[in-house]
C-alpha cells in the first residue's frame, strides 16, 4: 500500500496558518462559547425576545468577533483540508443541511438508522417553535380518511407516481385541443372517455369530496406539489362535461365541473396550503373557468343555460390580501417541518450553525412581517400593500444565512401571480353577471369599469396599465 508523506510545501503553508489560527483563537478567548458550543439534537434555547416583534427598520446588527472569527477559521479549514497539495484532501462539503439529505437518500442501514433518530425529534422541536409563534401555528381539522379530498388526491397521486401507466395520457387530437391549437372531437372524447372510464370514475369522486385535512399524513408526502397529474385530472373532467352538454345532460355536465373545481380546492383548503399547492390551485381554477365559459356551457342546447347553477359550479371567487397572508402561514409550516427543524435536530452535521435559534427566529420573522402586510380585507389593497425589506442578516452565521437564501421564496412573484388571478376571477365573475341580466360590477380592486360590447359579447378589461401589464385577455360571454 503507498504511504503518504507530507509535501515541505504542505508544511511550510501550515506552519504558517497555526500561529495565526493561534492567535485568534486567544484573541477572541470571551467569544469562544458561540462558536464551539456543542449542538444538542432537537434542543434549541430561545432568548426572551423576538426579532419578529421588533420594527424592522430597528434590527441592524453589527457582527460578532465571534461570528466573523468562526467563518474565517471555517474558510480556512476547508481551503486546507480541499487543497490539492493536501495528502488527505477532502471535497468541500456544500453546507449545513446536506448531511441529513444525504443520510435520507442513502441506502446503508447505518445511515437509514441514524436519519431515523433524527426524525425522533423533530416532532417536539416543531412544537416548541409552534409555541413560539403562535401566529404562525394552525389548528388541524378531524376529518375521516374516506371523506379526506387531500388524502384520497394524494393516494392516487402516489399510486400514479410508482406507475406512471396509471396516469390519465390522451390522444393527439384531445391533446391539440385541450391546448387550444386543435379542434374539438366528440368522437374521439368518448372513445377515450370509455377507456378510461375507472379512472375518471375515481378523479370524479375525488374531486367531489368536500373535506380536506392534512392531520396524520407525514410531511413528506405532501411538501412538494407537482401540476401535471392534477392538469390531466381536472381535463378529463372538463372532457366529460363538455360531451354531457352537448347531449343536452346538463346534471352531468354540472356535476364534473364541481368535481374539477373540488379537485382544486384540495390543495386550497387544507390547513396549511403550500405556494406550490396554491400555484396549482390557480392553474385548475383558471382553467376551469375558462372552458366552462368558451366551451362547456355554448355546448349546452338552446334554452338549458341557468347562469346560477353554472356559477354555483365553478365560483369564480375574488379574495382579499389576507388570503395571501393565510398562504404564508401554510408555506410557513409546510417548510418548517419539511426542511429547517429535520436539518437542525442532526447535530452531527459537521456545518451545524453555532446560531440555531438566531437562525430559527430570523427565518420566522421574515413570514410573521409579510403575515403583518398583507392581513387587511379590503380589495383595494391589493394595489398598495408591499411587503417590508428582508430584515438585516448580518448577525447570522454563515450557515445560517446560507440556508436562509435557499430558503427564502421570494414572496413578491408568488404574490403578483395571485393578484393577476383577482384580476381573471372578478372579469369572469362579471361575465355571470351579464348572463343573469344583472348590471355590470366594476373591477373589485381598482374600481374601474369593464368594457363591455353587447354585439360581439366581448367582455374587456379596463383600459389600465395594471391589466395591461398581468395579461388578462377578453372574455366571450355565452348568450343565454
């Protein structure tokens, strides 16, 4: 075997580093407990004090000798240690949080042993920082399994995922047309429809349960919300109504548009909606109401349109900047116990923060600050509300603030996408309006008059910039 000896370079550079390393390390004697302080698993000591409640603008920190002297020996360390001239190189690790991911995805039962001693305390640390922040914590509803909307998507959801062939995949001519560049085939739909009667069967009764809970699901199977599967649902839903109106069954046609628009609310109403599970909320809800308008109700003879029913069924509904401050609530809680509390109970990760609480509270406050804004009622609002700057970081450690960028969602272009849905749901709101024969409502958030051609039908936006710049297209109102 061949032995490794030390270059003179190798030992002229750590001669060199040790008595400056030495020298720190008495120079910042005092500090020394921040920084080499021994993290306990699933133990974190809160100080009295919240930087939540503190002005924003009043939270500037000056760094510690302690923290600028633990990130310079760390920085040095690794240059050391991934040197190319070290006999004993070690690849740079990426930072605080890897161990633990990397311990899920192994397959070595020593590993799977210890990611699963981790995971026996995150339970009480996520209910300590629950009763921390009380404003963030949410009550779980008692729902049954079999009545559980969410549970019986994510069921499906899981089945489909370790067999994709259980997925709903349409033809290329119902494909051209759900994406708006191909016509319309009843032929082909039906035929389609028959041959994948079960699973449709089982998307319609999903989608009509009226309850959701997210209470004794594991965190895992819900953190991460994908679109496709439930794109594809919500269409063959949308498929079978437009087929049922035209052969004049308007009962059918209304029952599969309020199972496509359950379908949506499962990733809406559960106790803590996630940003992603909101995204696919609106991607259904829009497109729903869409169809619904262009597609399924012309569809429908002569003399069967009831505008109510029809918007019973799809309830285009507009909803205040506290809605968003509720999703934020939601997104709060999915990735705290998905990602920060799982990470800060493994106290064997050799990149653990000397900071945990520091970074538990920072990471929260930023939530509880966009909660604060956004929480009024008013539809106005919706125009004027603007999240406060990021507070100051600069008290964290390295580690800290390494994991806060990644985790940071940049809350300002999830928030735009919600207020150009506003947008769509009052302009299609007012289109039931008109075919119930009712006057016109203005847009509910700027206030401003809809343009409306009774020769053509055309529904318009305002002419506004705020309109203009969200996209928001003309609607074709359905004669009665």
């Amino acid at each position: 075997m061949a032995k490794y000896r030390p270059s003179k370079r190798f030992l002229l550079a750590m001669g060199g580093m040790l008595p400056l390393g030495a020298a720190l390390v008495f120079g910042l004697l005092p500090d020394l407990g921040v920084i080499a302080a021994p993290p306990i698993p699933g133990v974190i000591v809160f100080p009295e004090t919240r930087l939540a409640d503190q002005a924003p603008s009043s939270t500037k920190f000056l760094a510690t000798r302690a923290r600028l002297a633990a990130d310079w020996m760390e920085d040095r360390q690794w240059d050391l240690l991934s040197w190319d001239r070290n006999p004993w190189k070690r690849p740079r690790p990426q930072g605080f949080g890897e161990h633990y991911f990397e311990l899920q995805k192994s397959t070595r039962p020593s590993d799977q042993a210890a990611f699963a001693s981790i995971n026996l305390w995150t339970g009480p640390l996520y209910a300590q920082i629950r009763r921390r922040y009380p404003e963030l914590a949410v009550p779980l509803k008692s729902v049954p399994d079999a009545s559980n909307g969410f549970l019986k998507w994510l069921e499906l959801s899981e089945r489909v995922k370790a067999d994709p062939s259980k997925d709903l995949s349409f033809p290329a001519s119902l494909r051209s047309y759900l994406d708006n560049s191909g016509p319309w085939n009843p032929a082909d739909a039906k035929a389609w429809l028959a041959s994948e009667k079960a699973k449709v069967d089982e998307v319609r009764a999903i989608g009509l349960l009226t309850e959701q809970s997210i209470a004794g699901i594991e965190i895992g199977r819900y953190s991460f919300i994908g679109a496709r599967h439930a794109k594809n649902c919500a269409e063959a839903l949308l498929l079978e109504a437009r087929l049922a109106a035209e052969s004049g069954d308007t009962a059918t046609a209304l029952e599969c548009v309020r199972a496509a628009r359950g379908l949506a609310d499962h990733f809406d109403k559960v106790e803590t909606p996630s940003l992603l599970g909101i995204t696919v909320y609106i991607l259904l809800n829009l497109e729903l109401q869409k169809q619904v308008l262009s597609q399924i109700i012309p569809a429908l003879p002569s003399g069967q349109l009831d505008p109510q029913a029809w918007e019973d069924a799809v309830r285009p509904e507009v909803v205040p900047p506290s809605d968003f401050s509720r999703i934020m609530k939601g997104e709060w809680n999915v990735c705290i116990r998905q990602y920060l509390v799982p990470v800060l109970c493994d106290a064997d990760d050799p990149h653990y923060p000397g900071d945990p609480e520091t970074l538990v509270d920072f990471y929260s406050s930023r939530f509880v600050d966009v909660m604060k804004a956004y929480d009024r009622r008013s539809m106005p609002d919706w125009i004027t509300i603007a999240a406060p700057p990021l507070r100051d970081s600069s008290h964290l450690s390295r580690q800290s603030r390494n994991l806060c960028a990644i985790m940071f969602v940049g809350e300002a272009a999830w928030c735009k996408g919600m207020l150009r849905a506003q947008y769509v749901m009052g302009m299609n709101s007012a289109a039931f309006a008109i075919m119930k024969g009712e006057a016109i409502p203005r847009d509910p958030i700027h206030g401003l008059p809809y343009v409306w051609d009774p020769a053509s039908r055309k529904l318009s936006a305002p002419p506004d910039p705020a309109f203009a710049e969200m996209k928001v297209e003309p609607v074709t109102v359905p004669a009665p």
